[in-house]
C-alpha cells in the first residue's frame, strides 16, 4: 500500500520528535554529571521544547487543520527561539541576557495576543488558518534580536570546535525558519516549517553526545584523582623521607593530568610547618578540579613533612635534654648497654664517671635559676671537652652529669680523668667559690655481669663517698665494694630486724648529781641480732640514710612510754633529724605515746635535726611543747649553730656531750662548762652533763652547779630499771612541773 506525503511528513516528525526526546536523557544525564551547571540544564529544556515542537508538526501532519495545534506550534517554536538566548549566554559567556529575553518575550507574546485576538497575525475563519499581515514581521524580529545577542556573544568567545559546528547548524536552522516566513508558495512554507529544526536538532544531539564522553572522561579523572590522592595518602605512611613522597606525588600528577613537565617543592617554614606545590613548568591555565587535585597531594606531602618533623623533635626530646643537649638518663641506659655489649664481644673495659655539682641548690638559689642553667651548659661542655673520644656524656637530671667511657684505661688513667674533670672547671669566671665537681668512677670488667643499674649505683656510690670524705675523687674499688656490700647486707639485716621485732629498749637513768636520785630515764634503742647486741654506732647511720630510723624511732616511743607506765618515772626519747623532717611527725608521737601524761615526755634532739629543715621543725617542737613536752637539745655544743640562735629555738633543756665532761680535768674543759652553764641560766634553760664515768667528774660537775647527770657511772643502759637511791614519788615534785 502507498503512503501518503503527509503520512511520511507525520513519520519523520515523530521520528524526530522520539529521537529527540531520547536525547533529552542524554542532556539530563550530562546536567546531572555536570553538578547542575547552567549549560546543561538551558540545553536539556532547548531540546525539550524541540521534541514537542515535532511532535506537534507531526500531528499537523495527520489531523484536521483547525487552530489550535498551530498556535501551540507558534508558541513552541517561540519558546525555542526564546530559550537560545541563555542557551548562548551559558555556552558563549556573552553579555547579561536578561533584557534580551524580556524583550523577545514580550513581542512573542504580544504576537500571541494578536494571534488570538485579531486578523493581524493568522485570519480566523473559512478552515485552515491564513497568515495575517503582521505574522512574518511579530516572528522575525525576535528573531533578529536573538541574532544580534548570538553575534555579539560569539564575537567576544573563542570557540570550540564543536562550539563552531554548533553555531554552523545553528544558523542553517536560522535561516530556514526565516525563509519559512517569506517564500510564497504554502506547501514549501510548510516543509521549511516543519524542518527547519532539523539541524539544529542535529547538532545538540551531537553536542549532547559529545557532552556525555565528556562527562564521563571526566569521571574517570576524577576517580583517578582520588585513586592518586589515596596512594599518595598510604605511601605517607610508609615512606620516612618527606622529599621521596613529593617525587612519588608528583609522578601522580604528571600520569593522571597527562603533563610530564609538571614539578614539585617542598619548603621549610617556621615553627615546624612546611608548604608544598606541584604545578606545570609551562604555566598552563588549569581548571578547578586539576587544582584541587594538585592542592590535595600537596597538603598530603606538607602534612607528611610536618609529622615527620614532629616526630623527629619528639624523639629528640624523648632521649635528650633540652637545657644541655646531652642525651638523657634514657639515651645513656641505651648507649651503656650498647657498650656494655660491644666490649664483652671485643673483652674490653667500660667505665661510668658520675659527677655531681657540689652544692648546687644553694648556688643556684642564690645566683638565680638563669645563672644555674648557664653553669649547667658550661658542665655539659667542659665534659665533652675532656673525655676521650668515642666516649659519650649524658645528663641524667639536676646537677647529674654521666660520661660512658669505652675501651676504658686502667685505674690509675681513670682516676687522672676525672681529676682532670674536678680540677679543670672553675665555673663562671665572675662568681668566687663557684660549685666544684666530684667524681665517682665505677669499671666494668669482662666476665662480670651485663647489669646497667649496677654499674651506674657503683659510680653513684662512689660519687657519694667521695662528696661524703670531700676527696673529690674516688674509683669505686675492692674496698668500697666490700663497704656497699656490708651495707646492703646491714640493710637487709635492718629489714628483716624491723619485721622480726628484734629492736629492744634499754633504759639509762638520769640522776639527781647530789643525791643520786634517779629522776628520769633515757630511752634508748638496742638491737639484739641473732642473739648479739650490735651497738648504735654499727647500724644507726644507715638506718638514718635509708628512713628505717622511722620505724623503729615509733616502735621506741611506744617503748618509752610502756616503760612510763611500768617505772612511774619521766622518759627521754632520742628522736632523729629524720624523724621530726617527717610531715606526720606529731601524729607518729601521737600514735606511739597516746594522748596523756605529755608532761612526763621529754624529746631529745639534735642541733642537726633543727637546722635540717628550721621553720617546720621549729613549729613541730613549739607544738609538742605547748601539750607539755619537754624539748632537750642533745650533744650540745658539737654542732654548728650559732648561739645567738639558741633564744629563738623551742628548747628547756641543754645536755651538755660527754667529749666536754672528758676535758672537766683542764682549765679548757672547765671553762667551757662554765661558759655552757652561763649561756643555759641565761636563757633559763636545765642542764644534764653526759657520759659520766668517773667520781671525779661527778664531783667537778656538782661543783659548777650540774644539777643533773647520766653516764655508766651513775647506770649502764639495760631493760630493765637500774636504780641509785631512792624513787621519786609518783606525784612528788617532778609531777609538779
């Protein structure tokens, strides 16, 4: 069967009205992908109202003429003339098209209005509508303010390729739909009617077509960006040279953005940051994705520099002094096992020199904690300075200073090091009587045990003896290792002592010197050590210097005051400097005597324990006085305060050392006891004389006017009560103070 011409005419338009409307998704998906740009969504609607522009002729083609579907094609195919204006604006960048928009609206639709209302635009009437005299003239001028618009934003652009060809098929539809409006003939107007959107069609399905490769070339850069952007974030953390990560960023760059000349740098600024840059040798404009994605590898390499920056200053802090530079007691236990090791595989020596500045704290309290900190660096230089090289110098803390010698010489060679060590550092030059060196040595031997903390305690040790003996010098030899060794066994003896109870209290009377009336006891502590009674003077110094004096002063004080109970006599407690140095002092006696009978306490202490810590123990006493206790200041006379100070000290009694009593017999000793027993009734002050143990002593002390005296003479020390005369009574005079 034979079709018709208008059946082929309604048949190409659907055609083109489908094909179109397809293209329609294409432009959809490319807005879509373009993130809503303005160019995609001004083509989308074009192409929309072109599809419908062909629908519509199509059913021209195949319904009765009438006069609706004519004006709604005029109508359509103003809107396409209407919707080039942005179309061009977003594709060219041309001028602000508003105005032209408003203008061309306003004549489409006044030409609506006529169309409607009036002859002028299509005659009503009779069938098929005719034009009117003023339909070519309503259409084209429009028209021809869209082409100045497309003329002056494209003389402004430089074009594509495809912008070109889009602008060729453009005009070609242009000015077919122009000659539609002037030929005379009607079945030729009606062809370029209905075709003249054809190329146009053509060229924004090409373009839709273009866009979509575009548009997905371009999500398949993206996501090798990202892909880029995440290696570079994982080789961070694998690569430890920031300069590797900016040359392995950088070949990213080039292979993702197709550019081999694109470079890198990495620059150093202040406080720890650093600022990179990848960019094009050429100078190449780049769009906005490529920036973000060159400023994204960039901030990945900074970043990394700056961290591995930080950690390179952490670890630095973590093993180094900050005032001094040295290493710190982190970094020496590593370079002295490191040491230790080497010298057992090449049978050689190590030796450790601590040294310690000799009053440090006074100096630095006085000079100021600047000037300390200065004569600290100048320590840690001089001892650079002088140890051997290959040796290492580290600060462990304070005025702690610790040099690791390795392949260490002899004895003799080490002890003229550290000689060279103690005399060769006068300090600041502008400061008298600066801090002084001391210098403890300790040698590690192959075949002794690797043990680190030992031979840092053995320098240590002999530091401490050399500071104690003021040699200024000392190796810590066979000698003193069998001293540390005594000690440490003593330590432990004391330990297991104290938990087995082994501490017993002896008692010494306190006599009356001219009736030898016992008037008070003195509690002292004993121990008894496997069945042998060690004296005060073999364990008592340790006991103060490790702190076990605190127990075992408490367990005394309970002691004392059982004996208290069982006697009916006042008891006299020697109390350590130690001891009153505790900040739980008065609760220790509190604890120990319980809350009665303090007039029958009196606290024995030394002129060391005040001065150790003045002001707290002052206040300490001053307390333990105003519930009754009395303060009695023992071995008087062979310490080191002055007594201008005695006055302001919360003491009642003096009790005068038994090396003054031994010299009564010369005029020397007299005299000093004279000068002892003015400065006490001075001050209204008791006396008791000690270590009495001769008649003639005793009677040379009552001579001076000593009321009270203690010594072996008068009663050894002994658990139980050693009586001379007869008791007092309970409540008989002493009660009475």
């Amino acid at each position: 069967m034979e079709i018709s011409a208008p059946t082929w005419a309604a048949l190409v338009q659907f055609s083109a009205a489908g094909l179109v409307g397809g293209f329609c998704m294409l432009h959809w998906v490319w807005w879509r992908g373009r993130l809503r740009r303005a160019g995609a969504a001004w083509t989308l609607l074009w192409s929309a109202a072109l599809a419908l522009l062909f629908l519509v002729n199509g059913l021209l083609a195949v319904l009765p003429a009438g006069e609706v579907l004519p004006f709604v094609r005029a109508q359509l195919l103003a809107a396409a003339v209407v919707l080039a204006l942005p179309a061009t604006r977003a594709y060219a960048s041309g001028p602000p098209v508003r105005a032209y928009v408003l203008a061309t609206s306003a004549l489409y639709i006044l030409r609506a209005v006529l169309w409607l209302g009036t002859d002028l635009v299509v005659r009503h009437g009779g069938g098929a509508s005719a034009r009117g005299p003023v339909d070519a003239i309503t259409f084209l001028v429009p028209v021809t303010i869209v082409g100045v618009y497309v003329v002056v934003a494209v003389g402004k652009t430089r074009l594509t390729a495809m912008g070109a060809a889009l602008l060729a098929v453009s005009s070609l539809s242009t000015l077919v739909l122009v000659a539609s409006f002037l030929v005379a003939d009607p079945a030729l107007r009606e062809i370029l009617t209905s075709s003249w959107a054809i190329p146009l069609c053509i060229g924004l399905e090409a373009l839709a077509l273009h866009r979509l490769r575009r548009s997905q070339w371009e999500a398949d850069r993206q996501n090798s960006m990202r892909d880029a952007v995440a290696r570079i974030a994982n080789a961070a953390w694998f690569l430890k040279d920031p300069e590797a990560l900016l040359l392995r960023a950088r070949e990213e760059a080039r292979h993702v953005l197709g550019d081999p000349k694109i470079e890198g740098s990495l620059r150093n600024l202040p406080r720890g940051r650093f600022v990179t840059e990848l960019f094009p040798l050429e100078g190449r404009p780049l769009d906005p994705r490529e920036r973000g994605f060159l400023m994204d590898l960039a901030q990945l390499v900074s970043a990394h520099a700056e961290r591995t920056e930080l950690a390179d200053r952490l670890g630095r802090a973590a093993f180094t002094d900050s005032l001094t530079s040295l290493p710190n007691r982190h970094a020496l236990d590593k370079q002295l096992a490191e040491a230790l090791d080497q010298a057992e595989v090449e049978r050689t020596r190590v030796a450790v020199v601590y040294c310690d500045l000799d009053h440090f704290k006074q100096a630095n309290d006085h000079h100021g904690h600047a000037w300390g900190d200065a004569l600290l660096v100048q320590v840690a230089d001089h001892l650079r300075s002088q140890v051997p090289a290959g040796s290492s110098v580290a600060r462990l803390g304070g005025d702690e200073f610790v040099a690791v010698i390795s392949r260490a010489p002899s004895d003799d060679a080490l002890r003229d090091l550290g000689h060279r060590l103690r005399n060769g550092f006068t300090g600041p030059g502008t400061v008298s009587n600066a801090p002084r060196l001391t210098v403890g040595i300790a040698a590690w031997e192959p075949g002794e045990p690797l043990d680190t903390e030992a031979l840092l305690r053995h320098a240590d040790t002999a530091m401490l003896e050399a500071k104690r003996t003021r040699v200024g010098v000392l190796l810590f030899d066979r000698p003193l290792r069998r001293r540390v060794q005594s000690e440490t066994r003593l330590r432990r003896a004391l330990d297991e002592g104290i938990a087995d109870h082994e501490f017993v209290t002896h008692f010494q009377p306190i006599v009356d010197a001219r009736t030898l009336e016992v008037v008070e006891l003195e509690a002292l502590a004993r121990w008894s050590h496997r069945g042998t009674m060690l004296q005060p003077a073999e364990w008592l110094p340790l006991a103060e210097e490790s702190g076990l004096i605190i127990p075992i002063g408490e367990a005394l004080m309970a002691s004392a005051r059982t004996g208290y109970d069982r006697f009916q006599l006042p008891v006299a407690v020697n109390v350590a400097a130690r001891q009153v140095s505790e900040p739980d002092f008065l609760d220790q006696v509190e604890r120990a005597w319980g809350d009665s009978e303090w007039v029958r306490l009196t606290i024995e202490v030394t002129e060391s324990a005040l001065l150790a810590d003045d002001a707290a123990a002052t206040i300490k006493l001053q307390a333990l006085r105003e519930r009754g206790v009395r303060i009695a200041l023992d071995d008087f006379g062979t310490g080191y305060s002055s007594l201008s100070r005695l006055a302001s000290l919360p003491v009642d009694i003096l009790k005068i050392d038994q090396s003054f009593v031994r010299e009564i017999g010369t005029a020397r000793g007299i005299a000093v006891l004279r000068a002892i027993l003015g400065l006490a009734e001075a001050h209204g002050l008791e006396v008791v004389a000690e270590g009495v143990e001769q008649a003639t002593q005793l009677t040379a002390l009552v001579e001076l006017g000593v009321t009270r005296v203690q010594g072996n003479l008068l009663g050894r020390a002994a658990p139980g009560l050693p009586v001379r005369g007869p008791r007092p009574r309970r409540h008989g005079a002493l009660g009475a103070r």
